[in-house]
C-alpha cells in the first residue's frame, strides 16, 4: 500500500471498525455453530421423534375377532364379511349444507328415511340424544351393512354425488344360534372414547365386546390389530413401508355350555311360559361336579345380532323396556328375589351342623307357629305331626324350619331392645347361607352379575342408617304417587315401621329367613344353582365358569380354564348325603313327584327341591332345584319361573323337559351318555371349529 | 521477479531470446492477472454456489418426480443462474475501477425504476409484491440489484474526496454528506418497505448503518443511528405499525410448536426438525426424510439450510458456513486493504449485507430469528439473488485488483 493512499482514506476510524465488525461476524456464525450442535447432537433424541412422527403413519388392519365355540366345537359366534357404506362426517362438515343434500341422495340410494339417516350421523351431545353417532367425528360412521355389490359401486363410482362416503367390506360378527345364549355370550360395538382413552393399544375403529362373554374375554378374542406403518411425505402420499405387522386372528373361547342342552332348556323355559301366567323366566344347568355352565337362561332374551353395525334406538328401547320383560337383563345371573321352599336343605344343614337338630329325631310339623303377634302357616295349613327332617324335605313342611330359624333368632337375643348386655349373636342361619356362597357374587366368568343379599343384624342396622331419613320421610309424608290409595297406605303403614324400629333384627323375617322368604334374602337363580352343587359334590363352592379353554388360532390349547373352587363348606358328609336322599325322595314321593311321574329315576335318578316363594304385589315365583343322577350328581338344574304358582307346577315340569333332554328320554340325547365333552374341539385349517376328537 | 532471479545467475541458462521475452512477457502477465484474483474469496464463492445447486437440487427432486417433471430441472436452472451470475460478476471485476463510480448514480437510478416498477406491474408472493413476472417463465426481483445499487451509491457520495480545514485532503463525510446519503439511501428503501419486505428493508437499514460507520463519520452518528434504529423497532412492535403476517412472523420465532400448517410456526418447527434430524454426519445427500417428504416449506429458497443440515448434518452445515465465514473475512480483508475509501465502503457495505442475512436466514431455520423471506446467499435458489450476489463478489475483486 502506497503512502498516498493512506493519506486520502481514513484509516484510523475505519480499520478499528472494521476489525470491530469481524469480530462481529466471527461471533455471528459461532453463534449459529452452537446452535446447529445445540440441535443437531444435543437434542438431536426429541427431533428424533418428532421426525417419525411427521413421516410416519399408521395403518390399522383389523384383526378379525376369535370364536366363540361350545363343547362340541360348534359355533356360537363368529365373523363373515359385508359390504358396509360409511360417512365420513368431517368431509360431510365441509359441504355448505353441512352434507344434507348428501346424505338425502344417499338415503335415496341405499333405501333409507334422509332424515333417520342424518339423524344417525349427527354426533351426540349433551344436547343431542339417541339416535346419534357416539364415536369419534373422524371415524366414518356405518349407516348401512350388507349392502348389495351393485349399490356400493354406483355409490363409490359417483364420488361427486357422494363426497365422504365410502363402501368396504368389514368383518362384522355373525351369531349362528341367534337369541341362544344370547345374554352369556353378550354382544360387541364400537369402541367408546372411555374406552379408548383407558387403553392406549386400541384404535378408533375397534370393536369391542360390550356384555356377556364378548366383554369378559374380550382382551383374548380381539387378536391384535395389524399395523401398516406407511412412509408419507407432507401431502400424506405413501412413499413406501416402513414396517408391517399382519393382524393376528383373535383366540377362540371355548365354552362349557353346550348348544343343544341351552336349546332344551330355553326350549322347557319358553314351554313355561305357554303353559302358565308367567311372562318371564330363567334357568341354570350346572355341572355339580366342576361348576361349569352347561347351560344358563333367562327369557326373554336377545339375539345379539342385534347389536351388530349398531342397535337402533327403537330396538334399544325395547330390549330395556321393564314391561317388554327387560331382555337385555339376564335373571339368570343378574337378578335375585326370594327362593322359597328351595332354600330348606340349606336350613336344614344350619340347624343340624349349628343348631344341635338331629337327623334321626322327628319334629312336629304343626299346622302353624306362633311368633309374636304373627302366626305362620304351613303351605296351605296342611299338618303332618311329627316327622323326621328328612320328611320335611320331601313334603316341604314350613314350621318345622320355622321354628329352628325362631329358637336361633331368640337365642341370640331376639330384638335385643333391652338393655342387654347380650352374648355375641351366632346367626348360624345367616352365617350357613354365606358359607354357601349367598350374599357375595360368585365369581362366573360374566360382567354384571349380582351378589344378592344375605341380612344379618349388623346389614340391618346398616342399612336402617343408610335408609332412615328416607323411611322416616315417608312416614309422614306417604306415597302420593302411588295410584292405588291401599297399596299407597299399606307402603305408608311399613314406612312408618321401618321409621320407628327399621334398626331391629325382625323375629318375623329371620324366621321367614328359613323357609327362603322375607325380607332378609335375595339370591340368584346362579347362586342357588351353585349351593346345590356343593350340597351334590360333598362341599365344594365353585366359581362357575362359562368359559372353559382358550384355543391359539392354530388349535392348540392357550389356556386350559380350570374349575376355580371359591371355598370349602366344613361339613359333615353324613350331613350332605342326608339332604340329597331327602331330595331323592321328593321326586319320588314328594312335592315333585307328580312332575316325575313316568320318568326313569331308577335308571337316572334325579332329586330336587320345590319352591314357592311369595313376592310382594306379585305372583308366586315358581322354583324347582334338582340334581342327578343321585347320589353323585353331575349336574343341577335349575328353573325359576316367576308369577308362575307353586314350584311343583310349573318349574319341575319344565326341569324334567331339560333332564330328559340331556340324557335322551323318548328323544336323541343332547350329550352323549349324558356328558358334556371332556376333549376339546378342534381348530380347522380353515380357521372354522370341528367337534373333539373321540377319545382313543 | 523470478525471471529477474534466474537471469541474475549467469551460466546457468544462455541469453533468453527474443521469442523468449515475449513469451516470459506474456506469463508475467498471466502471472499479474492469476495473482490479480483473491482465489480464497473466489473458491470459496464457486464451492457454495455448487452445493448451493446440489442442495437445490435435492430439495426438488422428490416434487418434480411426483408432478412428472424432470428431477434435475431445479438442478440445470440453478447452476444456469451460477453461470449467468459469474458471467455479470466477471464483466464488473473487469470493469475500469474509475467506471464503477461513473456507473453508480446510473445503477442507482435504474434500481429505484426496478423497484417502482414492481409496485405498479410487480406479482405479490407470500404477502409481499416483490416480483415482476417476465415472460418465459422468468421473474425478476428488483429489490435484490437495489442492494447492490445501494451499496455502490453510499460509497460513491461517502467516498468522495474532500477538503478539510484541518486535516487536508480527507475522505471522512461531514454531517452534511451523511445526511445526503441518507437521504440517498431513504429512497429505495421506502420503496422497498411499500412492497413490503421487511427482510429486505431490515438489510437495508444495517447496510447503511455499516457504511456510514465504517466511512469515517462522526460517532455521534454511529451511536445516534443505532439508537434511532433500537427506538425504531420498539416503535414499529409496540404501535403495531407492521402487517399482522409480519408481525406474527417476528414474534413468533420466540415461541413456535404451532402445529398449524401454513403459519409461520409450522415453518419453523419442520425446518427445526429436519435441521435436527441430520444429526452430526447427516443422512447422506438425497436421503433426508423430511427434505424428501416434503416437510419444510420454500426449502429450496428460504429453507434451503435445513437440507443441509438433515443431508449433510453438522458436518455439512458448518461447512456452509466455514465457506460464508471465509468469503466475509475477505471481504473485510479486501475493505482494509482498499486503496481509497469508496473501495473500503463498498467492501464493507457487501460485507454487512451478506452477513446480517445469512445470519437471518441460518438463524431462522434454527428457530433463533424470525422468519423473514431472506434468502442465503449463493445457496438459496433464485436468479435475481444470485446475480446480485455475484456481482457483488466481482465489485470485492475488483476493489481487491485495485488494492495491489
């Protein structure tokens, strides 16, 4: 550089600058530098993720649903394909008219009302009820299954006239015995937001089992969806497959009911309710000897099929309506009422294992026992003098048993209203019932069962605290909406009891208590079922089971369900054997032999209790509870059939329909021999069930 | 002085010829024109507008494939802007220095026609009517030659020689040619904020802060104008005196995850992302998921350093910018070494012009500054920006030619 030059510039000020501004640019791009390092190593894990998320999306194919099957390898329920059209209601959102013109022409073309249709693709609210889409707005919405071929493409060719709407074929679940079993084997729907909120693994277009057995095996019969995880760019085009997992085929359930003895016995309870007043009825076959469910009942039913591609409200509405007879509700397992006469071997076993009775003493069945102010009959007054329990039994006589619940109840202090102090109360006819499994849900392989009630004098009080300022409100202020004025005075009449003395143990209910009336208990027609079982199998209270292998897709055994024993009444077998000679003799010599007369008890001895248990404002239920053949039954049968009179009439009639059934009188036996397969069926390659394998 | 070297041993070599004169004539000239060159700056300028194209060139791939175009279309063009732009840089580092200045009140002129034109006929492209479409498929951005213009026009006035009562000859504006070329200076810039770019406008306002600083004015100057320019700012962001898109822009690059596609949150997350995904070797040139999905908008123009930083990885990027680092420094080289003051201002108005926009343009795929549509220089696809700035690096040489 000349010297001249440095003259005419100004070097002084300007070289500082300038040595200012590299340093300023130096420290620029170093502070880009540690910010590439910042993000590109430091907290390169977080853009990880986030990358994947951007380009990857998941596609969800759907894995068909396991079977359901029977012992014998028939099929209960299973899946068949269908061409369904959906709306897609977020594109339908974006027409101008919110898609009415859209789903007018498609209701034209698929046969519909428009307006059911858009009702039934408007998504529910708080402010929006029944009909109504319940699932996501960005799942389509089926509005019609089993659409014909030709249809679905004039539909899906004309995408113009029909934005948002789509026709595929689904699986859909196919129920081959209809309303057989329909409240065991339960019915499937979309998944619900709960639901999937609950269990990350799940998609929106799920289907999940909603009751019975679809729900209660349900993490077993879905199998697992297979994922498609697609490469796409921004545009949501796929530029390839980053991984694939194919669906896996859902396990099969396996059931120990068999289909041709739930048909004899729906058979026997709907022959039931032809031939008497009752208008609802259910039954129970068990297996006494492991508490499997041969076969279980409760008409009316449904027929889950119903359910599938959703349940219209009006279809709904029925099945939960109370004068329809709720078929949605299984009386089975789900509701539970007095048992009557039924409930006796029970008290029997309490008086004589707590009570210090004897079995070989007879007791006065007098025509009526005083208690109180009350007197309590004998069924209709008869009188047999003094007899042995065994007779008792077998005649069903009242005050006998009566009279042992009432010296218990006295024993333990009766009302206990003095001033005590009073022993610890033994409540053996209470404390016998539980030991059966009364008063506690017995554990089946069900959703929604009931555990019944059992009052004992610590429930009672409970109960009065928890009841109280309502009976006490009652009292006073009466039933004004009770039409009837002496149904509404004879409620005010028990309110006004219940307010005053609600908190003592009633010497009248607890002797009712033995005879399976009153007040104090509330048992299942499956409860009752399974204390016979431990009465027939020497005491053994098993939880039933449905359900009783799972079957890998390939036919091999997953998951062998093994009777689960729930507990071990501490009885006396001397005891047991008692009861089920006394029971022997009832269809022989009893209440129930009008009802046997003619049938093969000395080939198949079947024995059983009659009951008739009295419901408030309502006819008798009838009750029969057998089990056979004597003396180590396989199976109990059970028939509960209210408003329907006494038990002789018409649930043993009914209960001998289903014994002939299964062991083939005058008919082509519903098992084999009388017994339930103990082989498992078969898968076939094809995916269908076959029946088990003879044993070799 | 080599040759004077080897004729100073007699006895080693016989008498050159006079052939041989010639010829040494013309090497020694040869000789002047190849050390005539700043090669650091050149090289380093070829080596980015390369991978400017080859990054380019992997932006568009995957969307000229999947409309049916040729893959390489972006590619050809990209590098036709290179040659054409080497071409205009070769003329003006050819040009007689003494013109430069003679030319500068005629390119001024012609920049404030560019840019009054593309606000009359001009095509509006993301919120901004910075275009003027030409026929063949061509568009034209007035505002990028204006940078140019502007630069040259600030050092013609700046660098005028002047009398001084106390130091002689000097060349350090007076308060009265400081405001001439402010004013000077005023008038592209209005144009430019009227279209309006505020990316643009912002390089604008450091240029001229630059200039005026490094020309030797006074420092009440330096210091007034930069806290006019705080004062500005904060004026311009609390009265909301910007477009809503704008401001949105500038705000928020301080708190981005918006998910929203389409807003300028969305941008910076995906241009984040991708950045981020490159990790520290990069997935390989053609190889980025998100550059080949398609995930960051305008990546082949203002995004175009997230390719880099997802192919190339921290490596590559840095290696951008290791290449920008080089050619600043020797423009400022070039600055402090230029024989009078226009040279040094116009060395240093290019230096400052290149270096607050990169630093923009990197900064904002990196989620540190606000998206504001600059380009990066020499790597960033567009002609108009690429002919600007290699004519800018052939006004460096030529001031650097002048330097010797």
């Amino acid at each position: 550089m000349s010297s001249s030059s440095r003259v005419r510039t100004a070097p002084g000020r300007s070289s500082v600058r300038i040595t200012v501004m590299r340093v300023l640019v130096v420290s620029l791009f170093a502070t880009l530098a540690l910010r590439l390092w910042t993000l590109q190593v430091l907290q390169s894990d977080h853009y990880q993720s986030a990358a994947n998320d951007n380009r990857v999306r998941e596609a969800i194919t759907p894995a068909p649903r396991g079977l359901i099957v029977d012992d014998a390898g028939r099929t209960v329920a299973s899946n068949r394909t269908t061409l369904v059209v959906s709306v897609d209601r977020s594109i339908l959102d974006r027409q101008k008219d919110k898609g009415a013109a859209v789903l007018t022409r498609l209701a034209g073309a698929l046969g519909l009302q428009p307006l059911e249709l858009v009702a039934r693709t408007r998504l529910c609210s708080a402010k929006v009820p029944q009909p109504c889409w319940n699932g996501s707005p960005y799942q389509p919405i089926p509005v019609a299954t089993d659409v014909s071929p030709q249809k679905a493409l004039s539909i899906i060719e004309d995408p113009d006239q029909f934005p948002g709407v789509s026709a595929d074929t689904q699986a859909i679940r196919t129920y081959p015995f209809g309303a057989l079993a329909g409240h065991e084997v339960g019915y499937v729907g979309p998944i619900s937001q709960a639901e999937l909120d609950k269990s990350p693994d799940r998609t929106r277009t799920d289907t999940v089992g909603l009751g019975g057995l679809e729900q209660q095996y349900d993490n077993v019969l879905r199998g697992r969806n297979g994922v498609k995880k697609l490469a796409v760019d921004r545009f949501g085009r796929v530029s390839g497959v980053d991984s694939s997992t194919d669906p896996t085929v859902g396990d099969t359930v396996v059931l120990g009911t068999d289909m041709k003895v739930q048909k004899a016995l729906q058979d026997a309870l709907s022959g039931a309710l032809a031939h008497s007043t009752g208008k609802a009825d259910s039954g129970v076959v068990l297996d006494a000897t492991n508490g499997q469910v041969v076969a279980m009942a409760s008409l009316p039913g449904y027929d889950p099929s119903e359910f599938v591609g959703g349940i219209s409200q009006a279809n709904y509405d029925q099945l939960t309506n109370p004068d329809a007879g709720t078929p949605l509700f299984s009386r089975a397992y789900q509701g539970s009422g007095a048992v009557g006469s039924t409930f006796k071997p029970f008290s029997l076993i309490a008086a004589v294992t707590k009570q210090g009775q004897s079995l070989d003493a007879n007791y006065d069945c007098s025509p009526s026992l005083q208690v109180g102010s009350q007197a309590f009959h004998n069924f209709e007054g008869s009188s047999a003098g003094p007899i042995s329990l065994h007779q008792a039994i077998v005649i069903s006589c009242d005050v006998i048993f009566d009279k042992f619940a009432y010296d218990a109840w006295l024993s333990d202090g009766g009302l206990r209203n003095g001033k005590g102090p009073y022993a610890p109360a033994q409540e053996i006819f209470v404390n016998n019932a539980r030991q059966f499994g009364f008063g506690s849900q017995t554990g089946i392989d069900l959703p929604g069962e009931t555990a019944g009630a059992i009052v004992d004098r610590a429930q009672n009080v409970h109960n009065y605290n928890q009841l109280k300022a309502s009976y006490c409100r009652r009292a006073k202020d009466g039933y004004p909406e009770v039409k009837d004025p002496t149904q509404a005075a004879q409620f005010q009449k028990y309110a006004q009891e219940a307010c005053t003395d609600g908190n003592l143990y009633n010497g009248g209910a607890a002797t009712q208590f033995a005879i399976g009336q009153g007040a104090y208990l509330n048992i299942s027609p499956l409860q009752l079922a399974v204390g016979y079982a431990a009465i027939a199998n020497g005491g053994t209270v098993y939880e039933p089971r449905v359900a009783k292998a799972i079957l890998n897709p390939d036919g091999s055994v997953k998951q062998v369900i093994k009777p689960v024993v729930k507990s071990k009444v501490n009885i006396d077998p001397t005891v047991l054997d008692y009861v089920k000679n006394a029971l022997g003799d009832v269809t022989i010599s009893g209440t129930a032999a009008g009802a046997f007369a003619g049938f093969p008890l000395q080939q198949i001895h079947v024995g059983g209790k009659t009951g008739t248990a009295e419901v408030q404002n309502q006819g008798d239920t009838s009750w029969f509870v057998s089990m056979g053949p004597l003396p180590n039954p396989k199976y109990i049968v059970l028939m509960s059939i209210p408003n329907a009179g006494q038990g002789a009439k018409t649930a043993a009639p009914a209960a001998r329909q289903v014994w002939e059934a299964i062991y083939g009188i005058g008919q082509p036996a519903a098992v084999p021999n009388g017994q339930t397969p103990t082989k498992l069926p078969a898968i076939r390659a094809d995916g269908s069930a076959a029946p088990p394998r003879r044993a070799p | 002085m080599s040759s004077q070297g080897l004729s100073g041993l007699p006895g080693l070599r016989s008498a050159p010829s006079l052939r041989d004169r010639a010829a040494q004539a013309r090497s020694e000239r040869r000789g002047a024109i190849i050390r005539s060159i700043d090669w650091l700056l050149i090289l380093s300028t070829l080596a980015l507008c390369g991978l400017g194209s080859l990054l380019v060139y992997s932006a568009t791939k995957q969307s000229q494939i999947d409309h049916q175009l040729d893959p390489m279309a972006f590619f050809k063009r990209s590098l036709m802007n290179v040659a054409i732009g080497l071409v205009l840089g070769l003329v003006v580092a050819a040009v007689d220095y003494q013109y430069l200045r003679a030319y500068a009140p005629v390119l001024y002129v012609a920049s404030l026609v560019g840019l009054a034109a593309v606000l009359l006929i001009g095509s509006t492209i993301n919120g901004a009517r910075s275009w003027i479409v030409l026929p063949a498929g061509f568009q034209l951005q007035p505002s990028e030659f204006a940078k140019v213009a502007l630069v040259v026009g600030m050092a013609m006035i700046l660098g005028e020689k002047r009398d001084d009562s106390r130091f002689g000859v000097t060349s350090a504006p007076r308060t009265r040619d400081v405001l001439l070329v402010l004013l000077v200076a005023a008038l592209p810039l209005g144009l430019i904020m009227l279209q309006p770019d505020f990316g643009t406008t912002m390089v604008f306002v450091f240029v001229i802060l630059g200039v005026i600083a490094c020309s030797g004015a006074p420092v009440r100057w330096v210091v007034g104008m930069i806290t006019a320019g705080v004062l500005a700012g904060w004026a311009v962001l609390g009265m909301h005196l910007l477009k809503p898109y704008q401001e949105a822009r500038l705000t928020q690059f301080a708190s981005s995850n918006t998910a929203n596609a389409g807003s300028t949150g969305y941008n910076v997350d995906q241009a984040m992302t991708a950045n981020a995904h490159g990790g520290i070797f990069g997935r390989g040139l053609f190889s980025g998921s998100q550059t080949q999905g398609q995930f960051v908008p305008e990546n082949k123009t203002d995004f175009v350093f997230t390719v880099a930083g997802e192919e190339l990885g921290f490596i590559g990027a840095c290696g951008i910018l290791v290449l920008l680092t080089i050619i600043l420094w020797r423009a400022l080289s070039i600055a402090r070494a230029s024989e009078d003051t226009f040279g040094l201002l116009v060395a240093v108005g290019i230096a400052v012009w290149f270096s607050f926009q990169a630093f923009i343009n990197v900064g904002m795929t990196l989620g540190i500054m606000p998206v504001t549509g600059l380009p990066l220089p020499f790597v960033s696809y567009g002609g108009s920006a690429m002919f600007a700035n290699l004519i800018a690096i052939g006004l460096l040489q030529n001031v650097y030619r002048r330097s010797r």
